[in-house]
C-alpha cells in the first residue's frame, strides 16, 4: 500500500478530501463556518468566476476574496444568536450556497440559512423535550378545483391520546412564501415544543397553509376575477379537511388566526370577518384594512369577542407606519389590543416572525 503524505492523511482525517468517481482528489469546501465567538466563515469554490458577493441579512453585502484551489471566503461578525438567510452572488448571479442543505424556501428566491446558537439556549433551538409532529398534507380545494399543500403541527402525545381533543391556531407565511417557511425558517414547531414543556403554553395543533393560491394555478392564469380565494377556500375547505381528519376541539374560542407580513394581513381581515369562528387574532409585522364592513362600528361587542387581539412589528420595519396606524386606530375606536414592539432584528425578518410567535404562543386559549 502507498503511504500518503502527512497534508494529505491530515486533510483526510478532517474530512477535507473526498475520492472522485473516476480517481483523483478534490478539495471539500465547508460552508458556512460558524465560529466561537460568532463570527461566520463564508467559502464558495468557483475557480472561474470573476467576482463574488456573499449577502447576509445580519451584515448586507460584502465582497468575497479569492484564495487558494479556487475558494472566495469572507468573516463577517460578530452577530447575535439567530438564523439567517444569505446568498452569494456569483458574476451577477444570485445562488444558493452549495456545501450547505438548509434553505429558505420561497417563490421569488432560494437563500441558504446560517444558524447562530451561541451558548444559550435560543427560544427556537432543539432541546431535550418531548417533541409534536410535523405532517405535509394535501387537501382537495372545490374552492380551486385542484388540490392545495398545507402543513400541520401535533402536538407531543397527540397519537397516544386518542381522544383527546386539541385547539388549534392557524398560522400564514408572508408574501412570496410558501406553506413551508414558518415550519423551516420560523421553527414553530420546536418553539412550541419547548413552551409546552416548560408549562408556559398549551397543547395545541399549528396549522400552516399555503397563503397565495394563484401559484396553484398554471402560469398566466388570471386569477384577479375569482375575488378572494384563499379565504374562500380557507373556510369551505381547508377548515373542514383539518376538523375532519384531526381531534380538534371546534369552536370559536378553541381557534387562532395569525401570520406574518401578507399573512398577517390575511389573518386579521379574514378573522375579524369571521368572529363566529376565531376569537384569537395575531398580527405580526402586519396591519390589515381600516374600512372592513360592519367590523369596528361597535367597539364593546368586538371587545367581548376577541379574547386576544395581538399586534407586533419592528420599529425599523418598512411596514411600521402603516402598522403602527391600524395599531392607533384601534386605540381610537377603543378596541382592545396588545402590541409588542422590536428594534434589534433587522425589521421586517423572520428573527422577528419566531420572536412575535413565541410571545403570542403563551397567551393563546387560556
């Protein structure tokens, strides 16, 4: 047997070298590199590319130097604990980060996410507690005509409590996201997972909806003239699928509505209108219309109705204003509402989503 050369066994003992299927040797790029005092690494390899930019949500965009076998790096930091979306933009072209799997899903872009856990335990990270389940779903939409994509959140035990019954808090992503984000880049599931066990929020299903049906339809379709289907199929359909194949205790006081951003808006317009069915509302970076029929004229009845009608947005968010109006509107009106307010993650983010949902997750059905 060949003896190698101590750079080589050291690179092979640090899983830095990798055989090629036909012979040969290439170099393993690892990427991103969270370091100890959370600084982060950024290493893309591309030999031929001219120039590259690594933009990160907790720093912008930074050119990436060029050095040894065809690696750009760049350290950016420190930053503080969290997740984030970055990408690398490689001779104009915007990319996701190929060494790493985790990925931000959306319509409009694939950003990868660096995950910052620092030394303390974030509200988002994976403890040593019991933990629900996540299942994606299909659901036949009549609303549509086709079938629709949901996620939905049970609880720890759920499966070895048959009947036991569970509220349920139905929760939509943002403009350009899919039903994915606030299981993959929100954590709502592992957020959820570690209130219950610590005994600071109840046992409930999440549910995580598709929040923009035109992208169920082929390219092209109009679908401006159908009015609003997804509240349409929101309550005609997607409503009965779940309270048919999932214990859910249903009636109004056992069922939340909130979302972020569009699904914010979403969430308020559609449970305000629909007070029969929901008595706990959560807005968050998000503000919804002022001039809904019938729905602010009698600010006592609404008051006896919404159990929580919960409100959060950043102050550096570009949608603060507009937040902040409905928010005194309500006061106005004397409707009562509570707000929480941010400055510290980079406004209108999903630090932001997760922190709003585990503040507002402890007050729900109690």
């Amino acid at each position: 047997m060949k003896k190698m050369g101590l750079g080589i066994a050291l690179m092979l003992s640090a899983g830095l070298v990798s055989a090629q299927p036909g012979g040969g040797m290439f170099v393993q790029v690892n990427s991103p590199v969270v370091n100890d005092d959370n600084t982060v690494t950024f290493n893309y390899q591309n030999k031929d590319a001219k120039e590259v930019i690594v933009d990160v949500q907790f720093a912008g965009r930074h050119n990436m130097t060029l050095g040894e076998n065809g690696v750009w790096s760049v350290t950016l930091g420190p930053a503080n604990p969290d997740m984030y979306p970055y990408c690398f933009i490689v001779d104009g072209t915007t990319i996701m980060d190929p060494q790493n799997p985790e990925w931000f899903p959306n319509e409009g872009f694939k950003n990868s996410i660096v995950d910052i856990r620092g030394d303390k335990e974030l509200i988002h990270a994976v403890k040593n507690v019991p933990h629900g389940s996540v299942d994606y779903l299909n659901y036949y939409s009549e609303t549509f005509g086709l079938w629709g994509n949901v996620i939905v959140y049970t609880p720890p035990f759920y499966d070895q409590n048959p009947n036991k019954k569970y509220p349920v808090m139905y929760l939509i992503s943002g403009t350009t996201d899919t039903e994915e984000v606030y299981f993959k880049v929100g954590r709502a599931n592992f957020i959820l997972d570690n209130l219950i066990a610590e005994g600071a929020a109840k046992e409930m299903i999440i549910v995580m909806p598709y929040g923009n049906p035109s992208k169920y339809f082929p390219a092209g379709t109009n679908t401006w003239g159908m009015g609003d289907i997804f509240s349409k199929d929101f309550v005609n359909d997607l409503m009965p699928f779940i309270e048919k194949n999932y214990r859910t205790i249903n009636d109004r006081n056992s069922r939340g509505i909130g979302g972020f951003s569009r699904g914010g808006n979403q969430a308020l317009a559609l449970g305000l209108t629909n007070l029969d069915k929901f008595s706990y509302l959560c807005s968050y970076s998000s503000f919804t219309s002022m001039e809904l029929p019938g729905v602010y004229d009698d600010a006592k009845k609404l008051n006896k109705q919404i159990k929580l009608f919960w409100l959060g947005v950043g102050t550096d968010d570009f949608l603060y204003g507009n937040a902040k109006d409905y928010m005194d509107f309500l006061d106005k009106k004397g409707i009562k509402n509570t707000k929480v307010f941010t400055d510290d993650k980079f406004g209108h983010t999903w630090m932001n989503a997760k922190f709003f949902l585990d503040k507002s997750l402890r007050l729900l059905f109690k």
